[in-house]
C-alpha cells in the first residue's frame, strides 16, 4: 500500500510539471458563465478575500452544475488564504475537520465552505479513525491536479469573470464524458472513495463511464474495505439521496456493490417495489421535500423482512413474528454492512407499524395517527400497496380517512367497525 502511494506522489508530480510552467492564462476557458445562479453571499466572500490580497475562486460542482444545465445548490471556495487566515477576516465562520481543515462562513441560514489550495502530502500523519491528515498547502495548480474529475478541476473568478480549466473539464462537460485525472488504478489507491464517486456522478451527469474507467472500477471493489465505516456509509447513501436514485441503483448492482452491502435488494420479486421507492425518493428531492434515509433503507430491507415474518407467523403472534423477523434481518445486515442506530430505529419503527393499519379499534387508530411515524409508515403502506394489491382497500381507507373533518372520520370508523362485524 505505501509503495502505490508513494507511485501516486510521483505521478502528482509528473503531472504537475507539466502544468506548472505554463502561465494560468494558458488555461483560461471562454465559457460564460451565468451570475444569476451563483450565490451573491459566496461572490461577497471572493470579493472579500480578493481586496485583502488573496486569490479566491468559485470551485468544482458548483461550475460543472452551471456548465451542465443545472443549478447548484452548493458552493465551495478555493483560495490561497490559510484557515486561519480566513478565519481572521469573517467573524461569522469556524474553522473544521481533521483530515481538511476548511472554513465554514456563514450568513443567515446560508454556509460556503472556503479550503485553502493543497498540494500532494509529503508526511502521512494517521488519525485515531484510520484517516490520513491532509492539509499540506499548495498552488492553484496543485489544487487542480489533486481533484477526482476533470469537471470537477473548473476554477471561476465571478469578480474578473475569469474562468480556469486545467484539465479539458469544460469539453468533457460537452462531450458527456467523465475523465478521472490521472491513472484510475493510481487515483483510486490514493482514496477508494472515488469509486462511489464516479458512480454517483455518472449517474447525476448522464456521464456513461467509459470502458476503461469502469473496468478499473471492477477491479478496484475490494479497496472500499480500508475506508473508515462512517465515511464509506455516508457515501454510499448520497448514491441514493441526490435525485438519482435510480440509475444510481442500476450501477450499485452493476458493479456488484448490491451484494456487499445490501443483497436484498436483489431479490427479483421486489424490483419493481425498490425502483417505485427510488423514484419516489428522486421526486421529493427534485420537490425540494425533506428525505429520511432511514425510509429509503427500510424499503432496501423490506424483502428479508416480510419473508422472515411469513415463515414466522405460522407458529407465532403476527406481531411477535414480525418483532422476530426485524430483529434476524437487522442482524444479518450487521454482519454486512451495520445501519446507524439512528436510521435503524426509524426503519424498525416503520415496519412494526405495518399491522398495525389494519387494526380496527377506534382509539387505536387515532393512537396510530398521531404517532411520530405515521406519516413514514403511511407512506410505506402506499408503497407496498402498489406490490400487493391485498393492501389496496387498506390504503384506500386510510388516504381517506386522512384528508376527511373530525366527523367524517368518526363515520368511518363506525362503518369500518360496522363491516367487520357485520
């Protein structure tokens, strides 16, 4: 591991000579730009930093998002000032991490991330968390050749309207095409995370990964392993949690990342369950509404669930069976890959309200309506509505009952109770 490292150093270096003799006019872009979707609050700060004698740009996503016809919703700043000398100028801001130290500058509601230019680590200093430190400062240049992707390697200047493109980024952009800077194999030695990555903008780009690009990928699968677990799982959820959820799913099982850690989504009778939840998710995140991952990973989940519990209920209480059937799947999916307790409750909480829907008893029901989550569990009965048409009446009844007055809703108790007796 410490020799490929030491080749990825040398190719950072071989790379960067070949850049660094060049003047940075040499790699300006004539792309324009549009100012109406940059955040005024992030030009306020490159303005700032710009009549205190530093560089400051406008970085990464938020440029490649503009170039590719969307709008982003972050910014981040790149600027030869330090931290503290950022922090030194902003009083609103904060300096944090370990492995990067970044600014956080803030104002009102809004945050802009502001790092300082890096340049290749010379002295591996290794956290508590198996994480290397990384903040060795650097040039512009330096800065660029560090990034994953070429379209991510775009530096823009809102203040002279200058926009920098080391690495070709704007005509990847134009071709569709997701270019790794530098030799994959190397690149994602030096942080397996760019696997995720690559997938991840693939799919929110409509970039096809090119044969190459993927091929390495295959091969370089295992090296996810060495990731610390809370980095690996926050990246694997932003997979499905930036509005791509779908295509994003299709190269999660392409890769064979599915069966790693989470194999019951491949469970061929649930597809279509999984890709409904999928494009529900992707609807409310393009509806700028609230996603809780723990909702998205009960559906991932629910096939090991309600087999278990259909085994189980033979010989057992419904709710008992179905405690025993959460309880089995949250322990074979530990074995694999751990949920957050945060999230695994939720996913508990949802499931075990299930039956619950079909309780007639009048307090329980406006017990069950008033329950935290109600509205998640509710919405996970509409899902597996759609799977299992014996759920349908069910559904039915309760979207009514939801949306009618105080007293339409006592009738419909009464005539539920009415017909089940009858």
């Amino acid at each position: 591991m410490e020799k490929k490292y030491l080749a990825s150093l040398k190719f950072m270096s071989t790379n960067l000579l070949s850049i660094i003799k060049k003047k940075i006019s040499t790699f300006l872009s004539h792309e324009k730009i549009d100012h109406n979707l940059i955040s005024v609050f992030a030009i306020e700060i490159i303005k700032t930093l710009k009549n205190n004698k530093f560089d400051a740009y406008i970085v990464g996503g938020a440029i490649r998002d503009i170039l590719t016809g969307l709008k982003p919703k972050d910014f981040d700043i790149a600027t030869n000032a330090t931290p503290e000398e950022v922090r030194a100028i902003f009083k609103k801001s904060r300096i944090i991490g370990r492995r990067f130290q970044i600014v956080h500058v803030i104002k009102n509601y809004e945050t802009i991330e502001v790092s300082t230019f890096r340049s290749p680590p010379q002295n591996r200093v290794k956290m508590a968390n198996g994480i290397f430190k990384d903040n060795e400062f650097g040039s512009i240049n330096e800065d660029a050749a560090r990034r994953d992707f070429t379209c991510n390697a775009l530096y823009y200047d809102p203040i002279d309207n200058k926009l920098i493109d080391f690495y070709d980024g704007t005509l990847a952009i134009k071709k569709k095409q997701l270019t790794l800077i530098g030799d994959p194999k190397i690149r994602f030695v030096e942080d397996p995370i760019r696997i995720l990555r690559a997938i991840r903008f693939s799919a929110k780009l409509d970039m096809p990964l090119n044969a190459s690009l993927s091929d390495q990928i295959n091969k370089s699968v295992d090296l996810l392993g060495t990731v610390p677990y809370s980095r690996l799982f926050d990246e694997i959820m932003k997979l499905f949690l930036t509005g791509h959820a779908v295509e994003s799913m299709r190269l999660f099982k392409e890769f064979q990342l599915a069966k790693h850690y989470f194999p019951s989504v491949l469970n061929p009778q649930y597809i279509d369950f999984i890709n409904q939840g999928l494009i529900n998710t992707d609807f409310r995140i393009l509806n700028n509404k609230s996603i809780n991952p723990g909702f998205l990973l009960a559906i991932f989940l629910w096939s090991d669930v309600k087999i278990a519990w259909d085994k189980n209920i033979t010989n057992h209480h419904p709710s008992i069976a179905l405690n025993e059937a959460i309880e089995s799947t949250m322990h074979k999916q530990s074995k694999l890959f751990l949920i957050q307790k945060r999230f695994s409750i939720t996913m508990s909480e949802i499931w075990r309200l299930q039956p619950r829907f079909d309780n007639l008893n009048p307090k329980r029901i406006y017990r069950l309506s008033g329950h935290p989550r109600f509205r998640a569990a509710y919405d996970f009965l509409l899902l597996r509505s759609l799977h299992d048409k014996s759920l349908n009446t069910s559904a039915a009844w309760w979207t009514n009952f939801m949306s009618a007055d105080e007293n339409t809703k006592s009738e419909m108790i009464q005539q539920r109770n009415t017909k089940k007796y009858a």
